[in-house]
C-alpha cells in the first residue's frame, strides 16, 4: 500500500533528479573566446528553475551567448527550459543565422506547448572584433555598459511561442574595448525588499556602475551581494539569472 510518505519521498526524489538534470544543462563557465570575458549567475527561487543561460562556441572567432525566462515556475517552467535550451543547441550548429534559429525554435515552441505557455529570450552572437548581434524576443533590455553610461537595447520582438508563425528581427553593434553586455531575468529587478519595493532598474543600473571596470565574474557577485543586502537575505519570489560579457580585446 501506497502512504504518503511513500508518495512525498518519490516526489522528493523525482525533484532532486530534475534539479540535476537542470544543473547539468548549464554551460561551462570558461566559455567562448579569446577577447571576451563571461560570468553568469543562476538562482532558482524554487527546487528548480524555468529561466534559461547558455554559452555555445561558434567556431574560432565567435560564440552565441543566450538569456531567457519560461512562463510560469516550477517543474513544469523547467521542463519547458530544457525544451528551449534542447532546441537551440539542435539548431545553432546548422549555419542559419539566428534570426532563422529563433524563429524556428519559436515555431517548434508553440507547436509543443500550451496556448498560455511562451518564452522570452535574448540571443546573440559575438566575434573577437567586438561585433555583436542580438535577437531580443520580448525579454528585459539588454544593458550596455560604456565608460559612465549604461545604454538599454530593448526587445524589438514578441515572445517565442506566442504565435507560431512570428518572424523575429536582428540588431547589430559593435562594442568598445572594456564594455560590458549585461543580460538578466524578470528575477532581478523584481527582488523585492521589506516594505515591497522592487529592486527596479534604477538600482541595477547604478550597481552596473558601480562595478563598471571590473571583471564579469566580480560584477555579477557585486549586483548579487546588492540583492541580498536589500532584501535582507529572504528567499527569492522568481528566478534570477544574470549573464555578463565584457570585451577585452588583445593589443597588437
């Protein structure tokens, strides 16, 4: 007979195996390429999380980088994580360009989930030269960290999975030396303190300057010390990742 401490521990169990899958989905932190300096940050506000970072080479002179956010929490946000993360990894190496990449994912998406169910998602492509592109589908803006300003490259695209026949569009920049890219989840900037304030853009943006001329991996624990502090160390209403990109190019 089945008792509910049967149930609670396979439950338990089955929980405890999805988060390993899900930490195994994470990309090596030595990523991508001579010139670029990269950190990220992944904090499940649950047993497992629905946002989504990944860091894939490119051949010799380039890499993509990518930042996103499933609807919804829980086991089943994760679950459609790993179907966004299975479906970009399947398709980057095909030589489209990754306006058809996400296009494509974002058909297969609305095809194999929920009406209610979308993603949001930055994805990019990056070389040594500093060249960068950007698809961003209805995620938060990309932040651009230059000298004293900090510059929002906002989406200019719907959600993947919103509408199965979206076509989605591309920018294209060149960064400076010692610029930062900075890409983060709904999580961060809606950290929330005491009294139910959010962290908002404002703090963000002022913490990225803050720590402007210093290494992603330092930035990124500098923003996360900052969350802690300010909502006086309580456990996380969403999900918060964060993904730095710094350009450090090698002189002649």
């Amino acid at each position: 007979m089945t008792t509910p401490s049967h149930i609670e521990s396979a439950l338990q169990a089955q929980l405890e195996f999805a988060l390993e899958v899900q930490l195994s989905l994470l990309p090596e932190r030595h990523c991508c390429l001579s010139g670029w300096d990269v950190a990220f940050s992944y904090e499940a506000a649950g047993f497992v999380s629905g946002d989504y970072v990944d860091l894939i080479p490119a051949g010799a002179d380039a890499f993509y980088f990518a930042l996103g956010d499933v609807s919804g929490k829980g086991l089943a946000a994760s679950m459609l994580m790993s179907h966004l993360h299975a479906a970009l990894r399947t398709l980057l190496p095909s030589q489209r360009t990754i306006e058809e990449v996400v296009t494509t994912a974002s058909h297969t998406f609305c095809q194999s989930t929920l009406p209610a169910h979308f993603a949001t998602l930055v994805l990019g492509k990056a070389d040594r030269s500093g060249k960068v592109e950007l698809v961003n589908a209805g995620h938060n803006p990309v932040l651009l960290v230059e000298g004293a300003q900090v510059e929002m490259i906002a989406a200019a695209n719907l959600p993947l999975g919103m509408f199965c026949s979206t076509d989605f569009t591309s920018l294209k920049r060149s960064v400076s030396a010692e610029s930062t890219l900075f890409l983060y989840s709904d999580g961060i900037i809606e950290s929330i303190d005491g009294a139910g304030n959010e962290f908002a853009m404002d703090r963000l943006t002022e913490a990225l300057l803050e720590s402007r001329n210093a290494l992603p991996s330092e930035m990124v624990e500098t923003i996360r010390r900052t969350m802690i502090r300010y909502t006086a160390g309580a456990q996380p209403g969403d999900d918060r990742t964060m993904l730095a990109l710094r350009f450090l190019p090698k002189g002649p």
